[in-house]
C-alpha cells in the first residue's frame, strides 16, 4: 500500500457537485490516493500485471474493507464516476483496473528547471530596476542645481519596458509641447537609444541639458523635439562638455569653447 507522496485537489471540485455527496466525495479521494502516481509492476495471483499513471488494481470488498462504505455504495459510487466520465474501469474475471480520467493533466508534477529558476529570477528584475530608477531619478532632482555630481548612468536592462511615457512626459514638462508617446517615430527614436544601453536617467539628463541649451535660444528651441534629442547624436549630447555659467545679469550662457554651441544638430 502506498503511504508516501500526495494528490493535487483542484478548487473547482467545490462546484463540481461531488462534494455535495459526502460518500461520494469520499469514494473519490480515496480513488485518488490508491492510483498510482507512475508506471509499476503489480502481481494478482500469479499474473504479473504494469499499472500506468493514474490507474489502480481495484476490488468492492477490499474497498469497504478500507472505507466506511457499503459494496452497494461503492458499486453505486464506481457508477456515477464512470457515467461522469471521471473514471474508467476494466475488469476481468479475477480483478478490475480503475483508471482515473486526465490524471496527466491534473496530477503529474511539473519538473523545476534551471530556466524556470531563471526566469522566476528575470521576473523580479524589472522590479528592483524600477526601484533603482526611481531613486537615482529623484537624487537627480535634487542635485540638478545644487551643483552636486549626477548619479552614475542605470544601464537599461533588456527584459524591462520600455517607459515611453515617463520620456515624453519630462520633454513635455520641459519644453511646454505636446508630443505624443505613442507615436511610432517618436517610439523608435526611444527604442534604438534604449536597445544600445542607455537608461532612463540618460534621457533625462539629455532633455535637461538641452532644455538648458537651447531652451532661450529662438534658433534652437524648435529643434527639442525626439527626432533630435534621441537621435544618432545622443550620447553627444550625455557627454557634451559645455558647462553653464552666470553672466551678468542673471541669464545662464554657455562658454565659447562649447564646440555644440553652433553647431546643426540635424548635421551628421
């Protein structure tokens, strides 16, 4: 007799109506507990007989033996689950073979793989990588005129989204226009810069110095828009050097020697 494993019990067994008969839910389970969980050899007599997942060597008096179930219950139980098409059984002149109906489907476990383990993990990342944004986004904030260095560059992982709309909304909030973050050119200027590697925070640091930039100049303020800012020059523009200093009266410039100061950004 096997004494060592378990069976799945699915919940829809609440509405399935077998438990609204308490002797045949019974009846069921106990079903569920004989059959075999793989394939084996089993002896009746002398004959030597392989009992597939799911099927079991069944008998009414050894059932009321184990059950507090009367043969004509159990033949009454055997009955209804056949004609409900739960079960199967086979019988001969000395023994009958119940077979229970998908348990392939229900019951054999699912092996845990590495990939699964890896994918579980991947699952996570996005995540803690938003986690991660959020807080080198905010730090950014604080220390865009405070003079404080910026935080290092989050790299963008490949399985996260990506977030067209945060983009577009810091442009937008920058510049007072309304582009569209559904737009399909807009999405695969985004997308190209996003496949090489630059994060959000990189976005971000474009829009603000370019708004900087360009932002009072009436020559240039039309060309903050994502066909230039996200463009082939990108990472220029990340790693221009032009620093703003004060002039005197209170406007910020850019120093002559900034070579982007005259330069076409739709040049290439």
């Amino acid at each position: 007799m096997m004494e060592h494993g378990y069976v799945k019990l699915y919940r829809k067994s609440l509405t399935s109506g077998l438990m609204q008969n308490p002797e045949l839910w019974l009846f069921w389970c106990w079903c569920l507990l004989k059959a075999s969980h793989c394939e084996r050899k089993a002896v009746v007599g002398f004959q030597e007989i392989t009992l597939q997942p799911g099927q079991f060597i069944f008998g009414r008096k050894a059932a009321a033996k184990e059950l507090p179930l009367s043969e004509r219950k159990i033949r009454t139980s055997v009955h209804f689950l056949v004609e409900s098409q739960k079960m199967t059984i086979k019988t001969t002149n000395k023994f009958s073979i119940i077979s229970i109906v998908n348990w392939n489907t229900y019951q054999i476990e699912r092996p845990t793989t590495d990939q699964q383990d890896d994918q579980q993990t991947t699952n996570k990342r996005p995540t803690t990588d938003h986690k991660q944004e959020c807080k080198a986004l905010k730090h950014l904030k604080n220390n865009t005129l405070s003079g404080e260095p910026d935080p290092a560059p989050l790299k963008s992982p490949k399985n996260q989204s990506i977030p067209f709309d945060e983009i577009i909304d810091r442009l937008n909030q920058k510049t007072g226009k309304g582009f569209r973050s559904d737009s399909k050119n807009t999405k695969n200027y985004i997308k190209a810069r996003w496949n090489q590697g630059f994060s959000l925070t990189d976005f971000f640091t474009v829009i603000d110095k370019k708004v900087v930039k360009w932002g009072a100049d009436p020559k240039m303020v039309d060309y903050l828009r994502p066909e230039t800012l996200f463009g082939h020059k990108f990472e220029s523009y990340l790693n221009e050097s032009g620093e703003p200093v004060s002039s005197s009266n209170g406007m910020r410039e850019f120093r002559a020697d900034d070579p982007y100061l005259n330069e076409n950004p739709e040049r290439n």
